[in-house]
C-alpha cells in the first residue's frame, strides 16, 4: 500500500478518481482555478513498451550470462547513477565489483546531504520518467518501486505575462501518440491554432523518417532547427526556452535538436513516456543504498573516501592497477571509470591521450548548474508537481515539501529550484544567488512571495553549485561521445555521456552502466571462458528426478543404477538440486 500524504492532485487532470483528503490549495491555471487535493496516484503499466521490453531483455542477459570460470574482480571508479548499476548487474553475472567513491556520500550527481536540523538538500531536482525504462526496471528488481511517488499525467507551465497563472498540458489515459495530441490540441493558452499546425508540420520528418533523421539533426541548435523548418518563434519562447533548460540546463540557441526530438519521440510513442514520478526521499538512501546492499552482499565491495591519484599501467598500456589518493594500490582484472567526463580527462594517462578514442573527449565537457533550496515560514499555494518556470533564471521548481513523503511539511514549504543558465551565476556568492531566485519567485507567487519578504519569509536556505554537471549537449557534440568499450583491453567506460541513446540523464547513466557490464561479461567470457548458464528450473527439476531414482534404485540393490548415482554424486547438479527453491 502507497502512503496516501503529502500529496496534491490538480482536479482539471483528474479523469477517474476522487479526492482521499480535505487539505488543499488553490492556484490559477489557464483560465479556470486549479483545485488541489491530497491523492495517491497509481504507478503505471510499463510492461508492454518495446523499450521497457529491451532493458528487460538485457537485465535477464546479464542475469543468465554463463557463469565465469574465475569471477573477475572489476574496479569502478564513481558510485553514482552509472557506477552502482553497473556493479549490480555484474554481480549479476557472477563477478566481484569493487567500487571506489572519492566522497563520503553516495550518488555522484543525485548526492544529497542533511543539514545541522536534520533536512535534505540534494544536488538536483530529480524527476523519474514513464520514459525511463533501465530505471523503472532497476527500481523492480530492487524490489523498490513503491518508493515512486507518481504525479497526475500533466506538464504544467507558468504564464509569463499572466503571474501567479499556469498553463498545463494534460494528457487522457489513452494510446500513445493521440494522448500527446490532445494534450497539446486543447491546451491554447501557450499557442494559437496557427502555431500548432506549424509546428506539427516542421515536426513531420521526424516523425516519418525516424531516428536517423533525429540523429542528423544533432549539427542544429534547436533555434536553427526551427528556422530551417519555418516553426514561429513564439513556439520557441512559450515552451523551448523552458524545455531546453529541463533538459540540459541551456537555451535553445546552443541546446542540440537531437535531444529535444529524442525527448519528443519517448513522448509521443510511449503512452506514459511523459509521466512523471518524485523519490520519496533522499536519493542516497532511496536508490543507491539499496545497490550497495545488493551487490555487496553477492561478494562485492564498496570503498568510500578513495579518491584516485592516478591510473597506473602495464607496458602493453592496459591498466595495472589505480592508485588512491592515500597511496592504497586498487588492484583487480578490469577497471571502468564510471566518473564524469571531466574527471576522466583530468586522470586521463598520459599514453592514452594521443589515441583519437581518448581525445575525442576533449570535445565533452561538463555544464554548470545551481540548485537552491529555500525553506520559507509558511505554506505556499503550491501545486503537487514539477512546474516550469519559463523565467529568465530559473528552469523547473517544485514544492518538495508537496511532492515528497520524507520531506512532507503540511505548515511550511520547501521550493526546490534549479538556476539554468548557470555560466554566469556559479562563481557569485550565494546570498547574490538567493536574491535572484526571490526576485523570479514573486512574479511566480505574487500574492505570497515579494523579493523584500514583506510577506513569506525566508527561514533558510542552501544553495548547491555543481561547476561541471552531465555532458553539455550542445549541438555537434554527439560525434564526440565514446563508446563503452575502449581500445584498452580490460578499461571501460560507463557515464552518461558515453553513446547510449538517453543521452544525458538519469536513464542515460543506468542504462551506461548496464551497456558496460555487458561488455565486461562479453570480454571475460572470451578471455577465461565460463562453465554453462545457470540451470532452468526444468532442468533442475529433471536433475533432481534423476537423483531421486538413482538413490531409490541403489537401495533396491540395482548395481548399474548404482553406478549411475556414484556419478552424480557430489557433483554440481546435486549441489544446485538439493539447493534449488522448490517452495
């Protein structure tokens, strides 16, 4: 059963159900007035998506992979959203994952901290897709899907000109793409009627010739796209702007259209593709402590504070061993850095860099992005879900104390922020940065918030500068990204800016992590080899007949059948008959 608190419900969204609590808020969207209640929202159906199909398919490969001869032992530099899948579904495969965090927290970029009173402040605003299958997937093998607080199947905008109004796309539970289209039919506050027939018409290559056409277009920014394809600009201020900085944190002047198309493409094709769900809580403790807990108790390790000095080498230029910053050596049979990009350059070693694989890093790096978290003295009129501001500073914002069940406050809100564009923010002190945000919020709270806390006061705040986040998917960028399986023979990469078809994201850094272990599982199967799969449950079961009848025919003083059961016993079929879970 799913904790039905702290969570609101827009009744203009809401197709079959009813409200299950009496505490609610009011804002304007559109032109009518949003009712929002407390309600629980259903995880949806994922199970006969073809993408959904696939992260399964590969999931059970690794799950089934031969199991190794000698199970190799892989050192894995980063316990983020790629490093610990990756040393899950190793595990998996009967290897031994040691991996190595350079800081006291897990999580890479969905770190979070708690502070002297004990509240959570996280490195980003993390929203969980329908669109996501490796990480819906990840959450059910874990065992941990209740822990996705699923949001009513809406995109919900600000209104520029109108403040304190909002503008919301509300998707019916019907197929894919007719739920998309409707959404955007009757949506017209944000664009006329000429504007969406424009840009349904620029969007028809897309849609007729398919991903590769998606990929060409990743030489365009999403502004020269839709000059090319004659899309009015208004399309580009009411939702790419805002768009573009939820998708990577930059304008659609310099954002490659291969993301937006990619992000349109799950949208369209999968019925809850667009739909949105929070963590209920602390991604440390949520998500990746329950990987930790997985993997090391199949045999693996996790090793915190173990900053790496150097990556050291053999003469062939294979890795030998890392090298920590507390001069421990790091040994095993396989290595991957499952660091960002940025990081990777910087140990880069020396030999590797003249190789074209390594150097085309070179044209990766990092974008810079602030979130802020403002705890203010009352309770907001806010909506239970992720909101685009379509402010010049701020890209998307949630009231967490709203969205989340750890962070829940029915007397006081909690506003997540995230400040994109952030070039030219990230070196200003934070006070600067606070003022800022304050200055957006009261266009988006006007009758709540003024810049000069006349009336909600701030009673703390944490700003989070993270200088070089996930890849910058500027356009012409995806000729740089590299594979996961490097020209060294036992180093691999996983990250979200390897190719994988997610791109930057948290589904892009699992589903790296995963494409990684296959290459790790493929490569130490040619180089040790490995005895058969693991046995079906048929075979166990005919296996264990076979024992049965053997011992009953040595008892009956059958001497060939005697024979029979010397064969078989101690041998590993016994072992996995008798330890086989029949009930």
């Amino acid at each position: 059963m799913q904790v039905m608190q702290g969570r609101a419900h827009a009744q203009a969204a809401s197709f079959n159900s009813k409200p299950v609590q009496q505490r609610r808020t009011q804002r304007k969207v559109g032109r009518s007035r949003l009712q929002v209640y407390a309600r629980d929202f259903p995880a949806p159906q994922f199970d006969g998506t073809e993408t959904y199909q696939e992260a399964v398919a590969l999931s059970t490969k690794l799950q089934n992979a031969p199991r190794p001869v000698k199970p190799q032992r892989v050192v894995i530099a980063g316990a983020g959203l790629a490093g610990l899948p990756a040393a899950k579904y190793l595990s998996d495969a009967g290897h031994i994952p040691v991996v190595l965090e350079a800081r006291d927290v897990l999580g890479g970029k969905v770190a979070a901290w708690k502070d002297e009173d004990g509240d959570w402040y996280e490195t980003g605003l993390h929203i969980f897709f329908g669109a996501y299958p490796n990480m819906q997937r990840l959450f059910k093998e874990l065992n941990i899907s209740d822990r996705l607080q699923w949001k009513s199947h809406s995109m919900i905008f600000a209104m520029q000109d109108k403040p304190g109004e909002f503008s919301p796309f509300e998707f019916p539970d019907i197929p894919a793409p007719w739920n998309g289209v409707i959404a955007i039919l009757r949506n017209n506050e944000m664009l006329s009627w000429p504007e969406k027939i424009q840009f349904a018409v620029g969007l028809l290559p897309a849609i007729i010739f398919g991903q590769k056409y998606v990929e060409e277009q990743d030489e365009l920014t999403v502004t020269q796209w839709m000059q090319k394809q004659g899309v009015p600009s208004r399309v580009n201020d009411e939702v790419f702007i805002a768009m573009a900085k939820a998708l990577n944190f930059i304008n659609p002047d310099e954002l490659s259209m291969t993301v937006v198309l990619t992000a349109l493409n799950r949208f369209l094709q999968e019925r809850h593709g667009s739909k949105m769900a929070f963590l209920d809580g602390a991604p440390p403790e949520r998500l990746c402590q329950p990987m930790v807990d997985y993997f090391t108790s199949r045999g693996g390790e996790l090793k915190m504070n173990a900053r790496i000095k150097q990556i050291v080498l053999n003469e062939d230029n294979s890795v030998k061993h890392f090298e920590l910053l507390n001069g421990e050596i790091v040994e095993g049979d396989a290595y991957m850095s499952a660091m960002p990009v940025d990081i990777m350059k910087k140990l880069m070693p020396q030999p590797w860099k003249g190789m074209n694989f390594f150097s085309k890093l070179n044209g990766l790096e990092g974008v810079p992005v602030i979130n802020i978290h403002i705890w203010f003295d009352r309770k907001l009129s806010t909506v239970d879900h992720l909101l685009f501001s379509r402010s010049e500073l701020l890209s998307v914002y949630a009231d967490m104390s709203t969205t989340c069940k750890e962070y829940s406050d029915d007397k006081a809100s909690m506003l997540e922020l995230v400040f994109a564009p952030a070039a030219e923010w990230i070196g200003r002190p934070d006070e600067e940065i606070v003022e800022a945000t304050m200055k957006e919020l009261e266009k988006l709270f006007p009758n709540e918030i003024r810049a000069d806390q006349s009336l909600a006061q701030i009673r703390k705040s944490k700003v989070i500068k993270t200088p070089l986040s996930v890849y910058k998917s500027a356009a012409g960028r995806e000729k740089y990204r590299p594979s996961q399986k490097t020209p060294i023979s036992n180093f691999y990469l996983a990250g979200d800016y390897s190719k994988q078809k997610y791109l930057a994201s948290m589904e892009g850094a699992v589903f790296s992590g995963k494409l990684a272990c296959e290459q790790v599982v493929e490569d130490a199967s040619t180089r040790t080899g490995s005895q058969s799969a693991a046995p079906s449950q048929s075979a166990l079961a005919a296996a264990s007949a076979a024992v049965l009848l053997a011992m009953g025919a040595v008892l009956a003083g059958n001497a060939s059948a005697q024979v029979l059961s010397e064969a078989i016993w101690g041998s590993e079929v016994l072992d996995q008959a008798v330890t086989f879970p029949w009930f």
